[in-house]
C-alpha cells in the first residue's frame, strides 16, 4: 500500500478559509497529487479531485453519508434528519418520493409559474432607477416554488420567508453572527413549514386547483417511510424546505448567467438572435457552461463506511473525504482550457454521470446527486431566455469581482441593472418615434 500524500499543516481550516473554493486543487497542484490526507476542524480528512476520485466518491458499497456533514452545515443548510444523511434502502426510498417531484410536466409548470413572475418583476423594474438582480431572483424564485409546491405564502410574508430560505444558504460558510443567523433562520422555517405539513394531515390544506395532488407539500406530508409510518413531522418539513431551498439557491445560478451575459456580448447577442449558423451557441450548452465555470458547491462531504484500498491507497472506516466539485469542472484533463467561458464545448460533450459535478455526480436514484439538478437548467434557460428576449437593461459601473474564498460565492455588486425596459415597451417606443420621423420628413 502507499501512503496517502499528506498535508503537513496542524491544520488547514485556515487554508480553507483562505482559498475557498481552490482550496482543495491547490493543494493538489501543490502535492502534485489528486488525493491528500489533512486535518479540518482538528478532524483527519482525505480530500480528492478528478473523474476516477467521483467514481469511487460516489460507490455506495465504500461511503456513508450518515454524519459526513458538520454539525454547523447541517444546523443551517442541509438540516437534520433529510435525505442528505441517509444510505442504502432508506436513501433510495426517500429519493423517490422526491423523484415523483421531477415529472417533465411538473418541471414545465415550474417553468411557466416562474416566467410568470420574471414578468411581474419586470413591469415594476420599469418603475425603478436600479434593481439588484440577485436579490429580485430569489424573490421570483421563492414565490413561483412556494405556489408550484402547493406552499400557501401569503403576500405579507414573501419578503419574510425569502429571507430566511435565503439566510440557511448564505450562512453555510460563515462563522460568527451570520451562521447564528441561519441557524435561527431554519428554526423558523422548520417551524412555519412543520404547521402546514399538520395542517396537511388534519385535512385543513388539501388538494384543490391550486394545489394538485402530486405538489410537494402533499407528496412529503403524506409520505411514508420503509416501515409504514408517516415520516415525523420535523423531518418532513426538512424535506420540503430540501424543495424550497434550493430553487432559491438557483438565484446565484442567475446571477452568474446575466454576469456572463454582459461579460460575453457576442454569446448574448447570438442567443439574443436565436441564431441557426451551426457556431452559435444554443441556450442549453450557454447553462450548461455557467454551471461548469462558476461557484457553487465548492464539494461534497462522505465517510469511509468499512475499510478499502483504491489506487493503492488506504481509507480507513470512519473517515471524512471530500469530492471537489469545482475543482473536477475546471480540470484540465476534462475541460479544454478550463478557466475559459466557452459554451461551444458542450457542442459534442460526451456526457457522463462524474465529469459536470456542480451539483454531485453518480445516478439520480441510487446516488446523492441532487434531484432538482433538472430543476436548475430549465430556469435557468427559461431566466436566459427571458434576459435576452423580453427585456433590455444597463449595467451601471460597479464591482462585478468574484472572490473564491467565499463561501458560496458572488459578485461583489450582486449584479445591478438599470434602465431595465421590456421589450413590447421599447418595441411601442421604437414604432413611436419613427412615425415622428416620418411625419417630420413629410412636413
């Protein structure tokens, strides 16, 4: 057996908080390794990069999930007790009940209840000198998922419930008074939603046009587990916030299109064109490269569930790895010029299940790979679509810098926009002042 290369320092949470998302493939390049052996939070930790390291990542046979994740992720992001912490029969049974979620036809609801609110907010962005487009996203998304879930959210609340979805997102990499924050801002949530899944099971909320049988609140609330038993109320509301969450989390996703969008004129103006030359790029490789380019998980967390050697190396049970998602998008060995924008890759990708990983890799059914990862492309083709087809806008000066120690990353501004028109309106204009011109000329 060879000896894992390892990472001298006591510890390296500080180099994690330092590097961010690159923390793991710098010290690969460093060790001239994609597999290394270090300590975080005082806690021996085997991190890896790369194609062949998700394949074994995600083998079921080698690794847990069961208590993978920190406690502090799980008090904000994840919560406790969901499906992120559950192996083998009971994860695949509770995986399902979230796949039933994941019709086509549910999905295209999605789409058109959130195209519908991209429209709303774009009528009241007309009134406005500037919007920060980030935070409008999470608004428009919150609403269009709570109503697609069957999730009542009164109008008085939007503001509210956004930003508590919101905080258990934003907190997940924070120490200090933010992840404090998201920790009270899950208890909350849990809460709100623990009463409507009651609700549900008393017969108070039932299915009616607006809320169809198979929305998510009634799916979670009535679910049951292996044994026959509805799943415990606080679990249940876990799972359905496991719904809510990260659409919202999609915000960022958006964020990083219009960023794109504005830094690649030329891609925005042919996707704009709906262009047919064959070197243009269709909206699907465009989504498809911002969730390869730009943060979003920076990895994914399991444990050594019984001793096993891989590649000569030994894991021993009961230790905590790490998969770097970024780090295996941007890996030279699988992405031509990886620190490149290029949409056109995706022209002829071979698709695999371990190559594009920004929200895990493996089955949808059997792994933990993140079932509303079909959820994510097609808002954010129906958001791209919306950008460049129903609207025009300015983006003002201002500081659109991404740092990847942040932990989840953004542009600093949050993407700003101004003079934001749509395009009916400008189309008004346009047809307006030519028959100016036109009555001009004649006189």
């Amino acid at each position: 057996m060879v000896k894992i290369p390892s990472d001298r320092s006591l510890d390296s949470t500080v180099g994690l908080l330092r590097h961010g998302y690159q923390f793991i493939s710098k010290k690969c390049d460093q060790l001239q390794t994609d597999i290394f052996e270090t300590r975080l939070m005082f806690e021996k930790t085997i991190c890896m990069r790369g194609v062949e390291a998700a394949k074994v990542f995600y083998d079921t046979d080698k690794f847990t999930r069961k208590n993978s994740a920190p406690k502090r992720i799980q008090k904000t992001l994840f919560g406790q007790g969901g499906v992120q912490g559950l192996d083998d029969k009971a994860h695949r049974h509770r995986k399902q009940m979230f796949m039933t979620l994941m019709s086509p036809a549910r999905i295209d609801d999605l789409v058109t209840l959130t195209r519908q609110q991209w429209r709303n907010y774009a009528q009241r962005w007309t009134q406005a000198d500037r919007i920060v487009l980030f935070t409008e996203a999470r608004e428009v998304l919150c609403r269009a998922v709570c109503e697609w879930a069957g999730v009542p959210l009164p109008e008085a609340e939007v503001k509210l419930r956004t930003l508590q979805l919101a905080a258990m997102i934003d907190s997940s990499g924070a120490i200090g008074p933010k992840h404090w924050q998201g920790r009270l801002a899950r208890q909350q949530a849990e809460s709100w939603i623990k009463d409507l899944i009651e609700s549900v099971r008393a017969g108070q909320l039932t299915a009616s046009a607006n809320r169809p049988s198979n929305s998510a609140l009634l799916v979670i609330a009535e679910h049951k587990n292996l044994d026959g038993t509805l799943l415990d109320p606080q679990i249940a509301a876990v799972e359905l916030i496991n719904v809510l969450r990260p659409t919202l989390a999609i915000g960022r996703y958006i964020t990083f299109a219009a960023l794109a969008l504005h830094e690649h004129p030329e891609i925005a103006q042919r996707i704009k064109a709906n262009s047919l030359h064959a070197d243009s790029p269709s909206v699907e490789w465009f989504v498809q490269e911002v969730r390869r380019f730009y943060p979003f998980f920076p990895f994914a967390a399991a444990r050594v569930k019984q001793s096993f050697n891989w590649q000569g190396y030994t894991f021993p049970q009961g230790e905590r790895v790490l998969l770097d998602l970024y780090g295996t998008n941007h890996d030279a060995r699988l992405w031509e010029n990886p620190n490149t924008f290029w949409p056109e890759r995706f022209r002829q990708w071979d698709e695999g299940r371990f190559n594009l990983i920004p929200q895990g890799g493996g089955d949808f059914y059997l792994n933990h790979r993140c079932p509303g990862e079909w959820i994510t492309i097609a808002l954010m083709k129906t958001t791209v679509e919306f950008l460049t087809q129903e609207i025009t806008y300015r983006v003002p000066e201002q500081n659109l810098t991404v740092d990847l120690s942040d932990l989840p990353a953004l542009p600093k501004s949050r993407f700003v926009m101004s003079q934001v028109k749509s395009q009916a309106e400008g189309q008004v204009e346009s047809q307006f002042e030519g028959q100016v011109e036109n009555q001009i000329a004649q006189t």
